[in-house]
C-alpha cells in the first residue's frame, strides 16, 4: 500500500471496513476481534500504529517483525481463529513513523476467535457468539452468497492434482520466503487456505468446489462441473470463426497459466520502466484480466467464460452474481468478492492483488499500453470487460515479441516457404521450433503470404498441407 493510499484510510477514520489500535509495543489483545469481524462483514483495514483520533503514534521499530509474525502464526493457528485464514501484513512509513496494515478481505466462511463469532458495524467489533438468530443468519447469509463453500463430501485429496501442490508453494515462496505453507502437507495447506469445511446445513464435511476448482484433477472438475471451460478465441483474419482457439477445460491455476500463454502468443510485448524496474506491460495488463475472469465468476453456472482477442480489442465475459447494472465508474466503485477464497488463495501466489486493485490497476497499465485508450468494465449477469489496443496489421504483428530481432518480415518469408516446400505437413509450432520465434510471429507471417497469394491452405486445419504458389 502507498503511503498516500493509507493517509487517506487515517483521514477517513475508523468504521465498518477501518480499525485503528495503538499497538506501539506489541499486538492488541483484541486485535483479532477485529479480524474476525472484518472476515464476517465485508472486510476491512486493520491498521497498527494509530490512536482512535487519528493520531499516527507508530510501532516501536524494534518491535516490528514480532508483531508481523504474531499476526502470521495467529491467523494459521485454530485456537487463535478458526477456522484458519492466511494474512499479509505489511509495513509502511508515514511522517517517519512504522506503522502496520492488515488487509482483511471478506471471507466467505464465519470464523471465530477464542471460541467467540464477532461481527462488525460502525461502532465496533460486537460478540454474537450467545445470539443464535445472529449467527444462523450470518451462516446462511454465507452459504448462500458464495458457492465456492459447496462441500463434496465424496471428494478425496486423491482427486487433487499433486504436481499443483509444489507449484503452488514455489510461487508462495516467491511471494514471501517464510510462507507458512511450505512447512504444510498438502492436506495442511488445503485446510489453511479455507478448501475444507463442514457444511451447517447439512454436516457434512470434506473439500469445497473452490478446493476442486484450484487443485483437481481434470476428471474430478468435469464430474463436478461438466460445463466447466473458458473459450480463448484469436479472431483478427477469420473474423465469421476464428483463427486461432483454445479450449481450457482444466483446474484455474493452469487455466491462468494457459490463458496468459494464449496472450503472448498474440499480442505484443511492450516494456516500460515501473518504480526503477522494467516491466512488461502487456504480461501486467492481462495478468489483471485474466485473474477477474478466473476469480470474480459464477462456477455454477453453466455460462462458458470467454476471453476473445480481436484487431482492435480484447474482450472477455463470464457469468457473474451482481452487485448493481451497468459501467463501472473506477473513481466511485465499491468491489465485492464473489469468490472470497480463490481470491485469497490467487492472492497468496502473487497472480492478484488486495479486492478492488484490478480495475484501478488495469486504467493505469493500459494508458501505458494503448496510449489514449480506456477500458470498460460492464456489470451484469455477465461480467464484460473489453480492453482497447492498436489495430493489428502484418507490420507490427509480425514484429510482435521478436521486435529488434535480425530477421527482417522478408526473409522470415523466404525461410517459411522454404520450410514448407521441404515438408507440406509442417506445422506452425514446428516451424516456430525451427525459426527460433514465436508460434504468434510465425502464424502472421503465414497470414501476410496467404494475403498475397503466395501460400494456400489445403484441407482442414489438423490434417491439411500447405501449398506453396510462389516458390
């Protein structure tokens, strides 16, 4: 968080979603009632180092990282909240001061510290714990905002990918070091992180669709959602069906992985220098993207998510729960998690940032991108995004990631064609191989030599061969 950013929650003082505690020396005994009822409510600020009057006091710098890690250990220890949700502290400088911000999202699970459920309204942290009308409707309200919750009794840790497990903690480790999920089991992990949970409709017990969701394997995905699938479509040439497709039917982490893939093969690297780093814009642009799609969408509906590339435009639509209709204003916007714990988890591998950054995060990259442009975001039943870039032609396209590289377009032409008239079954991909270029680099130029009647396509995509006009 900026230092301006939090100025502005001080400023605002505390309510619903911002708590201030003094904790100069060490963490409040009460501060996780807090936690907690931010957790319940609609998340919140925890913020260390300031008086209720606003006043900036500061933690006692040597006492820094122990407050950090007894926020850590007790957010992941059952007896101090349960069930268990991982925080990440952070720690910034105002007027030379350190002071600590704890983001706490909303979760979709009710969780209790000390054995006692609070919730939270402007004037505080209140105990419910004794008001069973209070925690019952708390309970429902939860069970029915948030289908990630659906327990699957029936599903078993064996039904879960393992080679996820250790890519999931390497990215972790990438975030933070001392990440406590590399001390965990797989089945550890998975109860730390919100994906075990017992149903208090029902009783029963077992792992979520949110845990099916980011770790199973194919099979289970599609016996647990058959309509489960994001349609990645190039339509740039093709425009009445498409010229390039990939049908992503698999648990989200690789979905992410094979949706940002899909955008580096089509759309061009541009670089900018960030903060003193230099950082590739497009990778940070649909990073946003692609994480509101796989996160902020309604999995129980059968609607198929959609990421859409065209010459002018990027699009995407997935099914959603809405909280209001029409464009969203990111000046005047309030976010809402719809699936809370994908959220988190998607946040604790570095793949998203804190609720409501997205949208702020994408009008900043994509001026950078697409100078002028500005993104629209759509509210509804489906969620639409569409994000302006510059007209795709064969100059800059085939330029594309390979910009500065030796080969000219010409005699990446001349290569190609010699390449198909050794071997009319080549395919792209081998020809990328070949080239030492990208798929995306190879299929423009294909598509600038077809233009000019130098090159024809004979049969259908998977089992055609090329025919060279001009040799």
């Amino acid at each position: 968080m900026t230092e301006t950013r939090l100025q502005n929650l001080i400023n605002q003082g505390e309510g619903t979603q911002v708590e201030f505690k003094v904790a100069s020396i060490g963490l409040n005994k009460d501060a996780f009632d807090s936690v907690c009822g931010f957790l319940n409510r609609s998340g919140g600020y925890l913020i260390l180092g300031v008086n209720d009057d606003k006043t900036i006091t500061g933690v006692q710098e040597s006492q820094v990282q122990n407050i950090l890690d007894n926020i850590v250990t007790s957010a992941n220890n059952p007896e101090r909240l349960n069930p268990p949700y991982y925080l990440s502290p952070e720690v910034v400088t105002i007027e030379g001061k350190k002071l600590i911000v704890v983001y706490v999202p909303e979760s979709s699970q009710v969780h209790a510290t000390r054995g006692k459920i609070f919730d939270r309204n402007q004037d505080g942290d209140f105990n419910i714990s004794k008001n069973s009308d209070l925690v019952a409707q708390l309970y429902l309200s939860k069970q029915n905002s948030y289908s990630e919750n659906q327990v699957f009794p029936f599903v078993q840790i064996s039904d879960f990918k393992p080679s996820l497990f250790d890519k999931v903690r390497n990215l972790a480790r990438s975030q933070q070091p001392t990440h406590p999920w590399l001390e965990m089991d797989n089945e550890e992990l998975l109860r730390s992180a919100g994906l075990f949970k017992r149903d208090m409709k029902t009783g029963n017990e077992g792992y979520t669709l949110a845990a099916v969701l980011l770790f199973g394997t194919d099979v289970c995905i599609q016996n647990v959602l058959p309509h489960h699938k994001t349609d990645a479509i190039q339509r740039v040439t093709n425009t009445d069906r498409y010229d390039d497709r990939d049908d992503v039917r698999t648990n989200i982490i690789e979905s992410y992985e094979r949706l940002m893939a899909f955008i580096a093969k089509h759309l061009p690297e541009k670089f900018t220098i960030i903060n003193g780093q230099r950082v590739n814009l497009r990778d940070h642009l649909f990073r946003e993207i692609i994480g509101n799609v796989l996160v902020h969408r309604e999995y129980t509906n059968p609607f198929p998510a959609k990421l859409i590339i065209e010459a002018n435009q990027v699009r995407t639509e997935n099914w959603n729960k809405p909280h209001g209709s029409g464009a969203i204003d990111p000046a005047n916007f309030s976010p809402f998690p719809k699936n809370p714990i994908i959220a988190k988890f998607f946040k604790e591998i570095g793949w998203v940032d804190e609720l409501g950054s997205g949208v702020r995060n994408t009008y900043k990259l994509l001026k950078l991108y697409t100078p002028g442009a500005v993104p629209t975001f759509t509210e509804g039943d489906v969620f639409k995004i569409v994000i302006p870039i510059e007209e795709m032609n064969e100059d800059s396209s085939i330029k594309g990631s390979e910009e500065g590289s030796e080969e000219t377009s010409g005699v990446m032409s001349r290569k190609i064609i010699q390449f198909m008239i050794e071997n009319k079954h080549i395919t792209i991909p081998e020809l990328a191989n070949e080239l030492k270029v990208s798929e995306r680099t190879v299929y423009r130029t294909i598509s600038k030599l077809r233009k000019q009647n130098r090159l024809e396509r004979i049969g259908p995509d998977k089992s055609g061969f090329w025919q060279v006009i001009d040799n």
